[in-house]
C-alpha cells in the first residue's frame, strides 16, 4: 500500500475451511452471529452452500507481509438467485432478452440469511483502506471471471455508501421488523393496536383455529431431519412463485 503503508496480498478460498475459524472471527467480531466462522461452516459442511446447491464459495482475504489477516469478505459465484431473498429474476430474464447471460453472477452475502450486517469483516485496528482493497478485487474477481455482475446483499449503510462511492449501483429495499415492547401477553399487544386491526387479528386467528391449525415452537435439538426438508420444500415452491413473478411474504 502506498504512503509507508505495509503490503497487504489478498487471495480467495475456496471454502471456509481453508482458514481457521480464531482468524476468520478476529476479523468478524462476536456482535453478529451470522457472520461467525460457525455459520459459514454449517452452511458449507451441510452442503447447503456450496458448487453443487450453486453456491461456490471464493472468500476473499486481505493479509499482511506477516501473514496476519486484516480482511474478509464472504463471496459466493451463483448459478442462480435462490436463497437470496432479493428477487431479481426479472433482471436475469431483461438480461437474457438482451442476448447476455445472467448466471454465473458473484454475490458477497450470507447464504439463506435477509439479515442487515457487515460483509467486510476487518480486523479491529487494520487501515481503513482494506474496505477498499477487498472492493477493487471482489470487482476485479468479477471481471477476471466473465461473471454477469456483483451483488452485495444486506451489507450495512456504511458499507452501502462505500460501495456507491466505488461505482457500484445502488438498490435501496424495505423491511419491516416488529419489537416486542414489554408486552406481557398477546392482548397486550393487540391493546396497543387500533380497533379495527384487533378485530382484523382475532377473526385471522380463530379462522386458523377453526382450520384446526396448530402451531408448535422448535428449538435446538427438537429441529429434526423431516422439518428441515419441509423447510426447504416451501422455501423452493416460494422462490419458484417469485421466478414467475409471484411475490411471496417469507
């Protein structure tokens, strides 16, 4: 790096793997579970995100002269767009239209994961000029590969300017998330609730209750192999509603 800065080399993984799971999460932190070593190696050991599910890993590492690592940045080449949450088939079939090909794209996400947080993971008091360095090669990366384009997904606000500022487009989504304000019970929170809407979710509830729908709670070790694979059953028939243009609430 110029300006008396030490060198820092950046080079890709294939798979999370390759990099031990204390060096990976020096660089993460422990404030967002998501971006943990752990998470990426259960999606990567369950083959759930890896090449042959279209998800390839190509993690990208800055690193100093010394060896130390000073960046990361979880990068997938897809071959499709499930999993992502974003719905850009639209884009894919303009795309086709036009005589391009969408798929191979690169995408820097967690897999199966609509959570806003960081994706350059920096180890706390490297430059700030890593950011940087780990966009150039992501775009470099994508360039190199005759890769469609680059996608960044739920990064934070920061790191969307950042990406602005290097001259990538800018999409701006919507999410509405619910807090829980010290309500003690349901009635609770529905007394919060305008008149109209509290009648509007009882009558939803007791139609559900009448349908003799039942809802249970799985934690942990009670989250067995059948529920697993009606999960991915429903989230597969969803991402084929959306391919068709159907959007789904998930």
């Amino acid at each position: 790096m110029p300006d008396g800065n030490p060198a820092v080399s950046l080079r890709t993984l294939d798979g999370i793997n390759a990099i031990d799971a204390e060096v990976w999460d020096a660089c993460a932190g422990t404030e967002n579970p998501f971006v943990c070593h752990a998470f990426f190696k259960a999606l990567e050991d369950s083959q759930s995100a890896v090449a042959k599910a279209g998800w390839t890993p190509h993690h990208l590492i800055a690193e100093s002269d010394e060896g130390v690592v000073l960046g990361c940045l979880p990068l997938y080449i897809k071959s499709h767009s499930y999993g992502e949450y974003v719905f850009d088939w639209s884009w894919a079939e303009a795309f086709q239209r036009a005589g391009g090909r969408y798929y191979p794209k690169l995408l820097a996400a967690v897999p199966f994961t609509p959570v806003n947080g960081p994706r350059f993971l920096i180890r706390p008091g490297a430059s700030d000029g890593v950011i940087d360095m780990l966009i150039s090669a992501m775009i470099q990366f994508a360039d190199q590969s005759a890769l469609s384009s680059l996608h960044v997904n739920f990064c934070t606000e920061a790191e969307w300017k950042r990406l602005g500022a290097a001259g990538l487009l800018l999409r701006i989504g919507k999410q509405y998330h619910w807090d829980n304000r010290d309500y003690g019970s349901f009635d609770d929170f529905l007394g919060d609730l305008a008149s109209r809407k509290r009648k509007a979710l009882r009558k939803e509830r007791r139609s559900v209750a009448e349908a003799g729908v039942e809802l249970h709670s799985l934690t942990g070790a009670d989250i067995k192999e059948h529920h697993l694979d009606a999960f991915f059953e429903l989230q597969h028939h969803a991402q084929r509603l959306a391919e068709h243009g159907v959007i789904v609430d998930q």
